[in-house]
C-alpha cells in the first residue's frame, strides 16, 4: 500500500512540474536539430546557464549530449539543421550531465556511440570514482557480456584519462556520467517563475532480481542538481493501433517472425493472414539501425515464405487499396518520386555550404521540392 501511496504521490509531483519551460523530451530536442518541420521552431534555451542534466542513459541520451558538447565548428560541416546549428552556436552550455538509476555497467549504450562521444575535442568525462566500483553481481554480468563489460572498461578509462589531465581551460567542456541516482521531481526557479532551475535525484542502490538482472531501487535520500535545461531521454513505449491485436505489456503487437497473431500465447496457429509487422512496434523499442535491417529482413522473409506457400490468401488491397483509401480520405501524399525530389534539392543545397545536405524545414518548401 506504502510503495503504491509513494508511486501516485511521484507521479503526481513529477507531472505538476511537467509544465516548467526548460525541460524537454529527447524526441522534441533530436527532431529540432534534425530539421523535423513540427519542432523547427521549438526555441530551446542554451543561454540561461551553462548546465545542461539530460536524464537516462541510452544512446539517444548520448546523441543529445553529443550535439550540445561537440565543437559548433564541426557541426557546421554536418546536415545538423540550420536553425540549430546558430542557437548552438550561442550556447552557453558547458556541462552535461547524464543520469543513470543504475550503473556504469547497466548504462544502456553501445560501444561505438560512446566511443564517439569520448573522442569529442577537449571533453573532460567526470565519474565519481565510487560508481567505478564493482559488486560481485555487476561482475556476473559483465562476465556473461562482452558488450557490457566493453562499456565499462570505456567509461572507466575514460575517467582515468580525465583524472590525469591538468586544469581546465576556458574552452573545456565537462560531460559527467551520475550513476545510482533517479529523478524524483522537477524544481522551479525563484528568479524565473514557471522556468526549470534543477532536479531533485533520489539515491539508488541495485537489487538483484534474478537471472542476472539487477534493478534500481531508491534509498530515500534525495539531493538537487542545478540546471537551466532538462532533457528526458528515458525510452519509448509503443502505442496501440485501432483493431490491431497489443501486447500492453511488452508494448508490441504479439508476433511470431513479423506474423502477427491475434493472441499474446505467440501460437503460430492464431495468425492473422496477411497482417505483418516490423521495427519497434514488433520487438520494443530497442537496437540500432543494423537491428532495424535485419527486422525487416525476418519479416520481409515470412511474407515472401507465406506468398510461395499460398498463406497468404488475404482479401486485403495492397498498395492500390492504400492510394485509394488515402484518395477517398483527401490524405496529401507525396510518393517516392517527390521524395527523391527532395533529397536532390538538400543535396544540391548542401553543395553550396560545404555540407552533407541543407535541410528543408517547413512543410511549405518540401511539398514545393517534391512537386517541382
Ligand atoms: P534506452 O536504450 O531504452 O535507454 C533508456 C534509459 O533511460 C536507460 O538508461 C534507462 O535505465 C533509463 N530509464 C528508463 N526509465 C526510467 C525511469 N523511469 N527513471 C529513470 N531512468 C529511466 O532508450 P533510448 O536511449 O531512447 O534508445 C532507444 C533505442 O534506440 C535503443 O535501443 C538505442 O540503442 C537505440 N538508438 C540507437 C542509436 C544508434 O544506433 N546510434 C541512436 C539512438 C538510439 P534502465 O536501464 O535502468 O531502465
């Protein structure tokens, strides 16, 4: 009853403070500097302190913390999006600091996107030489993974390194890795009301729950950490689509190979013809791009399997059905055609500034590029 009182009275706490301008979802921040014409003009504040505390500790995390701590002069030679790239440019954000519930060997990140966030120029990685420690269970799992273990031994060498270093100049930036702590709510500044001035972190300490999983458990010792800028980067959950089978827990639709079936028992027998599924929606919100490929490969192989079989006798139109259906709708589509259209007009573009491609932002000029 005490553990259920507590859940309710933080979220309640947390979403009361949902509303403080400053604090951000990683989505709104990566679709920002990617260009995405619905947060084109979201305006993040970079001025008010040189603070920055994302929270979470996957890779989306630490692309964000990568934009706000690489070199504006390396950027500029990216297809970061115009309008990005000059509010970074002003940034006045020095320190990062990514939080973690659990701890340098749980961090959800892989090697080769921290690898590239170490080698940022005149970056001083700071871990509290206490979090560096190892348990027993944290050996266990690093024992029985490679990509685990690899982790750590970056950060603590990363951290190493740093210790070494002499006093740090002007220029320096700090990306600190906090472990062992969880976010218990948001707190207002005096000074600007209705804005963000930190986060109350709560301690942790991990508790194994069997078959070499450990979780975060709080202690109920609480400390702030000043911030002008919050930026959550705690993962995604799926959401269920009108008449598809669900799986709410798992947040997937229930699948066998791409297959969905019409049960969560993943029977093979109770498939749905004709009805597949792909990326996160059918294994969570988890991998990089490669696992995205291979996905793909999987349930573009039971189609192909079920079509040489005759399973797949559905009913169902196909893409003809689709343009139809988005005719009868009055759904503005553009097709492959407009999209390449697009592509070449960025590129063209990003000619002329030394750069990938130069990013259209508005739906204005990408429907004008994909129609000319
Ligand atoms: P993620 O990998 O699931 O990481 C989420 C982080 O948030 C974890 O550190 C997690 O801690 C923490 N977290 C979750 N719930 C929390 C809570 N209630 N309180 C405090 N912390 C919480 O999610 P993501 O970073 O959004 O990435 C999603 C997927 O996209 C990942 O598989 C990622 O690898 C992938 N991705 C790949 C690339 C790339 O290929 N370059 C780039 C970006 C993203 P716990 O571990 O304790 O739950």
């Amino acid at each position: 009853m005490w553990l259920y009182l507590r859940m309710v009275l933080k979220v309640t706490k947390i979403l009361a403070f949902q509303s403080l301008s400053g604090i951000y979802s990683a989505r709104e921040f990566v679709w920002w500097y990617n260009g995405h014409p619905d947060y084109s003009s979201l305006k993040p504040d970079l001025k008010s302190s040189d603070t920055a505390v994302i929270l979470g500790q996957g890779n989306v995390a630490l692309d964000v913390a990568r934009i706000l701590l690489r070199p504006t002069t390396e950027l500029a030679s990216t297809d970061i999006a115009r309008h990005a790239l000059s509010v970074l440019e002003e940034s006045s954000i020095r320190k990062v600091y990514l939080i973690g519930r659990r701890g340098p060997v749980q961090a959800a990140l892989t090697a080769k996107e921290l690898r590239e966030v170490l080698g940022i120029k005149n970056l001083r990685i700071r871990i509290k030489e206490t979090d560096l420690s190892l348990t027993p269970a944290d050996e266990e799992e690093m024992k029985n993974s490679r990509a685990r273990k690899r982790i750590y031994e970056l950060l603590s060498k990363a951290a190493a390194a740093a210790a070494g270093t002499s006093e740090a100049d002007p220029d320096q930036r700090e990306l600190h890795f906090v472990f062992f702590r969880q976010p218990d709510r948001f707190l207002e500044s005096d000074e600007r009301k209705g804005h963000v001035s930190g986060v109350n972190l709560e301690k942790t300490i991990l508790e194994s729950v069997g078959s070499g999983k450990q979780i975060a458990v709080g202690t109920g010792e609480f400390e702030d950490l000043n911030c002008s800028m919050v930026l959550k980067a705690i993962g995604y959950k799926s959401v269920p689509i009108n008449g598809l089978p669900f799986d709410h827990k798992k947040g997937v639709v229930p699948n066998v190979r791409g297959r969905v079936v019409s049960q969560t028992s993943g029977d093979i027998s109770q498939t749905e013809p004709g009805l597949y599924v792909c990326g996160w929606l059918k294994r969570g919100p988890v991998g990089i791009i490669a696992t995205n490929l291979y996905c793909a490969e999987e349930t573009v192989g039971s189609i192909s399997e079920d079509i040489e079989e005759g399973v797949c006798k559905s009913s169902k139109a196909g893409s003809k059905g689709l343009m139809e259906l988005l005719e009868k709708r009055k759904v503005k589509k553009v097709e492959f055609s407009g999209w390449e259209k697009i592509d070449a007009k960025e590129k063209q573009m990003g000619i002329e500034k030394n750069k990938p491609r130069e990013k259209l932002v508005t739906w204005e000029d990408l429907l004008a590029a994909a129609a000319n």
